[in-house]
C-alpha cells in the first residue's frame, strides 16, 4: 500500500480565529512572557512596533496546531523549528499551511518532512520553518 503522504503535497491550510487582545493576555500569563510590547499599547508604540505585537512563540503554537490536526492523536511530531519573518497583530487571521519534501517508511512508521509558514492577509509571511513528524503505516 503508498504513503499517507506524499512529497509536494499541501497540509493545510488551516486558519485560525483573528488574534485577539486577550488571547494576548491569556499567553502572557501561561507563558510568564510578560513583556509589554505584547499588552501595553503605550508601551509598543513608544518603542517603534507601532501596537502591541503577538508573541512569537503563539504564532508557532498555531502552527503547532495545525501540525497535531494533521498528525492526529496516533502520529508524533519529532521535530520543529521555526524562525519569525513578521510581526502579527491583534485582529490578524493567521493560516498556516505546509509542503511536504520528503517522505520514508521505517518499521511500521511513515515519517515525512515538511516545509511549514504561517501568513496573515493570506500575503505576509509571518512564520517559516521545518517539521519532521511521524504517522502509523497503513500496510
């Protein structure tokens, strides 16, 4: 039988609600990352962002996200990295999508590689980077 996957397929996209003030707040407080730029207007624009700015690392976990949907509740995600090209901002729908490059059956596992991004306004990359994840063979 093939693979699940296949090298140049899409995952995705999936969008995620439009960011919201208080999710800002909420993610501050899960992850102690208190810094105002991410909750205080004043406080952004007096340092050049212009408003306040969603964490980085909330831009990932929608990513993340749309990862495990994939995936599912019987696949792992082994790897991920990312790197953040842009800024997102309260109200932004971020979609994020990925390409598959490669790949491999090992024992009773389909491991596959992937290019993954998020964007906002369907033309700002906000996030790119890579995820290794691995999901049950159908034999």
């Amino acid at each position: 039988m093939g693979t699940r996957f296949a090298r140049g397929e899409t995952i995705g996209p999936v969008s995620m609600p439009p960011v919201t003030r208080i999710q800002l707040v909420q993610y501050a407080d899960a992850s102690g990352d208190f810094n105002p730029i991410h909750t205080v207007d004043q406080f952004a624009q007096a340092v050049g962002l212009g408003g306040v700015i969603a964490h980085g690392m909330l831009t990932m976990a929608f990513v993340g996200e749309m990862l495990t949907q994939v995936i599912g509740e019987a696949g792992d995600l082994l790897q991920f990295s990312v790197r953040f090209t842009d800024m997102v901002r309260p109200g932004d729908v971020v979609t994020c999508q990925g390409r598959i490059e490669r790949v491999e059956i090992r024992d009773a596992w389909e491991i596959a590689e992937c290019d993954v991004s998020a964007a906002v306004a369907s033309d700002r990359t906000v996030v790119q980077g890579k995820a290794v994840f691995r999901v049950p063979h159908a034999t």
